[in-house]
C-alpha cells in the first residue's frame, strides 16, 4: 500500500519522497475524500501505520491529510467517522504505539477544526 511505500521512504530518510508522497496523497484526497469518507474503516486500516509512525514528520503530515477529509465529512457521517478514528486509540498494541496514535489523531483533530465554518 501507499501507507507502506512512504512508512519504508521515512524510515530510509528520504525526506523529500515523503514530502512529495504526502503532496499527492492531498491532492488526490481533493478529489477522493467524499468517497474515502464513506469508507474511512478501511482507509484507516492502512493509513493508520503514518498516524503512528515513530518520524514525527511523518505523524504530523499524515494528520494533516487525514483533517482534511474529516472536514469534508458529511454531517450526517461526522459522528460516526469521529468514532473509527477514536477507535484507533482503543487498539491492542503497545504503550508507546498508542502515544504515537494519539498525537498523530490530535493533529488530525487540530487541523480539522482550525477553520469550522458551520
């Protein structure tokens, strides 16, 4: 997965393959986040890896693509999107995992609410 191949370009370093990764993931969210929204579980599957990566770059970068499509939640699929992503902090893994989740979710929450309108 994507998820993977950017995880592996982090972990090797390559700053810029990251950056540029992370550009294409918002540009195509741009379009796709209306469809990725109605299917966020298995989005998150993936995508959960970048929102819990010991790089706090990567976890940073991977809430900010992440807020966006919280933004364009529909309302009617706001609640129950919140509950997947908040799900990830109740998953088996270790302490230390976990920290990382929760500082990747509180920068995904941060941004999306930054500039509510409604």
């Amino acid at each position: 997965s994507v998820a993977r191949v950017l995880s592996s370009a982090a972990d090797a370093g390559e700053l810029e393959t990251v950056e540029q990764a992370f550009q294409c993931i918002a540009y195509l969210l741009k379009y796709l986040s209306r469809d990725v929204g109605s299917d966020l579980p298995s989005y998150l599957a993936n995508y959960s890896m970048l929102l819990r990566h010991p790089q706090d770059y990567v976890r940073l970068f991977a809430g900010e693509t992440l807020s966006f499509t919280l933004r364009r939640l529909r309302p009617s699929n706001l609640e129950d999107g919140l509950c997947h992503i908040l799900a990830l902090l109740e998953e088996d893994r270790p302490v230390e995992e976990m920290s990382m989740t929760a500082e990747g979710l509180s920068a995904a929450l941060c941004e999306a609410t930054k500039s509510i309108q409604r």
